[in-house]
C-alpha cells in the first residue's frame, strides 16, 4: 500500500449537492478507515471565519494498492458523480510529519 492525496475542487454553490448527497461519500471515507487506510480526510472552507461563505472542495489522504486504484476510488465517489466536483486530482503522498502510519 501507497499514500495518496486526492484533492478535488467543487464547482460553484456547490452547498446543495453536497449536502443530498453527503451520507453516501462520508461511508465510502468511513469504509475506508475502518480498513486503516485513512490519514485525513475533511472540506476545505472557503473562508473559515465564515461557515456561510462555504467550501472550496475536499481532500482526502489515503491508502491504495496502486495508483489506478487511487483514480479509481477518486472518480467512483459520489459527489463525483452528483457533480459537486469540477475537478480531482491524485498524486502520490509521503506523510514526514504528524501521524505517519
């Protein structure tokens, strides 16, 4: 198993989208730390002082056997495929500092 950091930009007012279908895209990240092969996983606000002006994307740390599979877990998510993502990006991750196992 490798690190990979999967981060995705969410199209504009993308609030609604998330928010239907939220439930389904927390259990695949569940999934995966119960497996003990998530590092981080967390939106990414907008402007934090103000939780109104909303999120930006997400970025998730996790572990895959092979870069394909990483890509592949990226674009079967759900928010995907309910268009909260304009874009998602994987690239391999070395964790140095903080928790590293």
């Amino acid at each position: 198993m490798q690190w990979f950091m999967i981060f995705a930009s969410d199209v504009p007012d993308s609030g609604e989208r998330r928010a239907a279908h939220r439930t389904a895209h927390r259990e695949r990240i569940e999934a995966l730390e119960s497996e003990g092969r998530l590092l981080t996983a967390g939106p990414l606000p907008i402007d934090p002082s103000r939780p109104e002006s909303g999120l930006s994307g997400s970025l998730i740390v996790a572990a895959f056997e092979t870069p394909e599979a990483a890509r592949s877990w990226a674009d079967a998510d759900p928010f995907r495929a309910a268009g909260v993502y304009d874009s998602v990006d994987v690239r391999p991750y070395k964790p140095v500092f903080g928790q590293t196992s």
